[in-house]
C-alpha cells in the first residue's frame, strides 16, 4: 500500500481490456483510470474498487454503480457537489462520469481504516485521540457547511484516519433527507462511539457503510430500563467531564446545537496534548449564545458544569483554609524548621549551605508516540504505537515477521519514537518486550522530523550521533533498562532503536512486541 497522496506506478506490461457493464480487473474507464482491486460492495450497493490514474500516476479509489441510470443520479450529484470543496479533512473527489450502463465516482485512495474498524480492532479510543477526530470532522463539516451544502452521511463507516494519522471524512450525500443540524449532531455520535465503542442512535441506519460495516455491526449504547443512554464517563472511566458533557448536549435533541464552524472552534480549543494540564475543563460552549455575543464565563460551562466547578474551587479554597489555619495554630506547639514538635522538616530550605536535594524520579507522561520505519515503503508497520505508553503490558505495538534477525538487507532496523512534550531531566527508561533475544538501543535527538520515510531516515541519521549508555546485544531478558543520562542535561526526545529480532517460538521467522515503554524523571 502507498501513502496517501503519492504516486503508484501503473502496469504498463498488459494492454488496458475494454468492456461493458460489470467491471474487470485490468479494465480502464474513461480511457484514464485502471480498475486494481475489487475492494467491496456498500450497503447502497455501490462498488468499490482500488484503482491507478495511469495520467497522473497515483492510486485512486473507484466508487461504481453497476447498472447505472436513474439509481446512479444521487451518487454523481454528490460527487460534483463534493468536489466543489477542497478541505484537508474531506476526501478529494477527481472525477465523477455517467455511461448510461453505469456510473463511477473517481476519488482520493486513503490507505488506512475507517473509524469503525479502529474502534472495532483497538477498543475505545483515549480521549485526545476521541477529539482530534471529532475536531477534523467538525472542521470538514464546517467547509461543507460554508457553501450551504450538506453532508448527510457522518458515521463510523464514512470517517478514515490514513496511516499518517490524517482524519478525512468521505462520501457526502445529497437526497435532501438530512439538514446541517444533523451532521453537526451526528459529531456527537462520532465522539460517543469513539469514547465508548457504541452508536448512541438506536436503530438509525448507517448508510452509506460498506459491507459488513453496517448497522448490525457496532453495538448499540447502554440504556436504562426508559431508553436513555448512558453517558459516556458511566460506561468507562477516564473520560474528561468537559468531553463527556459536550458531547451528551450534541446527542440531546432538546439542546439546540452550535453551527459547525462553533462546534469546530471548541473543538479545536480542546485538541491538546493529554499532558498539557493547563487546560481548563469549563465545557462547552454555550450553545444558544447570539452570533457577536460574548458567553459569560457561567453560562460558557454550562449549568450542570457550573455547580461542579464552583463546588470543586469551593472545596480547594476549604481544605487550603484548614490546612493554614492548623499550621498557624501548632507553630506554638513546634520549633523552627520542623514539621511536627521535635522531628525535622522534609521542606524546611538549607541552612547549611549545602545543594537543596534532587527533585525526586516520578513516571513522566510521554506527549506523543511514533514508530519510526525508515526503510519501508508501505509503512504497514506503523500503526498502533499508542499501545507501548496505555498502562496494559498484555498489549503493544509488535513488528512483522522477517526472515532474518537483522530484518532483511535493505532494513536495518525499526524503532519507537518518544515526545515527552518538554524537556525533563530523565533518569531511566524502561522498555518492557515480548520475547528474549532482542538487540537494541537508547539514542536522543534534539528535534522531531515529518512521519514519513524520508523524515524517518533524517531522524535517525540524526538520532545514532547521541546513544543514551550502551546498547544491549542480545539481550536474554525481557526488560531493558537505560539509564546513562547526564543529569545535568534535560531530554525531550527519544528513540527506541531495535537492530536485531528474536526468533519465533514457533522457529519459523523473526519478531518481537514492545508491549510498555516507561520513562522516569523529573
């Protein structure tokens, strides 16, 4: 598979077949688009094939009616009317051409997987990520929304994230059954089932999704005996109050909802690192806030946000008046630089002259995770590096199997990639594997480079010139341990970098898992 957006050689041994009606391999349509692969049919009957653009020598998605017609109008009128838009976060339609027999809509190839198939093969998805994805389709449906279209066809089955961590949002529809205040609720609905693994709209089909995606195959929401959903921080735990409200308003039909162009801006304002504590969690916006008016700092967290917060600060305010009101009242009972009569004081500061003690090490939150694959093409390996920092040790990022230790000869290794977010003075980093036998090492970088290939290659080009301590060969446990840090130096970057793979228990080839990576600090 290629990257989104690069060119894909067309086989150019066999001559193009040229028929009518039901699609061939091999065959090319409209003298231009080469059918590759039948991928699958969607539940509104349309096919869909991976096709190459023998003009323009990159890989396109081949959405075909078969017969076309009547039935096939809808799907061309969508296609034009989405091609008018131009978004990061929309697919790009190329092409959309009626020949009476059938019809086909040209469009963006996305390699990835749609939202339903991450949540389905991953599990709930952690907040952060829950909204970035729901910020992307809300800024998507904020251009459609612009040029007063609709979009009409937002779930699971219609949101891909690419294998370089794009969100897009795909094949819009026309039939005038939806209003702009449905797609805006359906973010909702996007945010629910990321958070939670459920489709909070009860029996609401899920058009538009492609075989097998539909409906029947996404769980419906927990409900109490009236019907009503749980919310989301009642079916797991974990989830931010201010995430859990905003999206409960989008999915309450007596809550008017914003405009998508609001709900993107709120969006976005909460699409920060997990680790960035700065965020105030005060809700959502209001949502019947006036175009031009200013939400009061009460009304903008909501009412039933509001008593939360005043009573939280309430109590913060409480414990601080005690706890100064009870070292107030014992100074008489301790002498100075003590915490209790007679013992010595952990924070009293040095009267001696002497270096205040270190901070002490504490586990540091690592910002972001990568794996970094300089030496592959298809980039088929660079999914799932989330699961080396989820706590879960049963569960990690595991490479392909190989044929040799060293991977083959065009690779020379494979690595993850770690962002604590700010520099910190590190004392070890603990890296947790899923068999014995693995060569690897530690190495620092003072920059971060674009997740692709050739980044991959500048980043560890870069990375090899500062190895962290010494690297283990070999190594006959499951745990490596680095800790050659200069404590006088502050680290934000890191790599992982594994050289040489284990043999299978089963003998036949080389593989390992990283299933945790821990960093300590302060």
């Amino acid at each position: 598979m290629t990257q989104v957006g690069e060119g894909q050689e067309a086989e150019e041994t066999a001559p193009p077949v040229m028929t009518f009606g039901a699609p061939t391999a091999g065959e090319l349509l409209a003298e231009r688009y080469e059918l590759v692969e039948h991928i699958n049919n969607d539940s509104a009957g349309r096919l869909v094939w991976r096709g190459v653009d023998v003009v323009l020598r990159r890989p396109v998605a081949v959405v075909l009616r078969y017969p076309g017609g009547d039935s096939a109008t809808e799907m061309l009128q969508a296609a034009v009317a989405a091609s008018r838009v131009i978004h990061p976060n929309l697919v790009g339609v190329y092409d959309a051409i009626d020949e009476a027999d059938r019809a086909y809509v040209v469009r963006e190839w996305v390699d990835g997987q749609s939202l339903r198939e991450l949540v389905t093969a991953d599990g709930p998805l952690d907040p952060a990520r829950a909204t970035t994805i729901g910020n992307a389709v809300a800024s998507a449906l904020a251009a459609v929304h612009a040029t007063g279209m609709v979009h009409g066809n937002v779930h699971p089955g219609t949101v891909m994230i690419s294998d370089d961590g794009r969100v897009v949002l795909a094949d819009a529809r026309t039939d005038g059954d939806d209003s702009q205040e449905n797609d805006v609720r359906a973010v909702g609905g996007l945010l629910y089932y990321a958070l939670t693994g459920h489709w909070p709209h009860g029996e609401a089909p899920l058009r538009g999704a492609t075989a097998g995606h539909g409906r029947a195959a996404i769980p419906d929401a927990v409900r109490d005996a009236s019907g009503a959903i749980a919310a989301p921080r009642q079916v797991r735990a974990g989830v931010p109050a201010y995430l859990d409200d905003l999206t409960m308003d989008l999915l309450d039909t007596e809550i008017a909802p914003p405009s998508s162009d609001v709900l993107s801006a709120e969006l976005s304002r909460l699409d920060v690192p997990a680790d960035d504590h700065y965020l105030e969690p005060t809700g959502p916006l209001r949502f019947t806030a006036e175009p031009g008016e200013e939400p009061s700092p009460l009304a903008a967290s909501g009412g039933r946000k509001v008593a939360l917060g005043i009573a939280g600060l309430l109590a913060v305010a409480l414990v601080g008046l005690l706890v100064g009101i009870s070292v107030l009242s014992g100074d008489d009972k301790k002498g100075p630089g003590t915490g209790q009569a007679g013992s010595p004081s952990s924070s009293a500061p040095a009267t001696d002259g002497s270096t205040p003690a270190a901070a002490p090490a504490r586990k540091l939150n690592i910002a972001d995770v990568r794996i970094i694959d300089p030496d592959s093409r298809d980039r088929a390996e660079v999914r799932n590096a989330e699961k080396v920092m989820d706590g879960d040790e049963d569960k990690g990022w595991e490479t392909q199997t190989y044929n040799a230790a060293n991977f083959s000869n065009f690779k020379r290794g494979m690595g993850v990639w770690i962002d604590l977010g700010a520099p910190h003075n590190v004392k070890s980093v603990q890296a947790v594997l899923s068999a014995t036998g693995v060569t690897a090492q530690l190495l620092t970088g003072t920059q971060e480079f674009p997740p692709t290939s050739a980044g991959d290659k500048d980043l560890v080009a870069s990375y090899l010139k500062t190895p962290i301590g010494q690297p283990y060969e070999k190594h006959d446990g499951t745990k490596m341990i680095f800790d050659g840090f200069d404590p006088e130096q502050k680290y934000q970057y890191l790599l992982f970098w594994i050289t040489e793979l284990p043999k299978k228990d089963s003998g036949s080839g080389y593989k390992v898992g990283v299933q945790e990576i821990t960093v300590t600090g302060s």
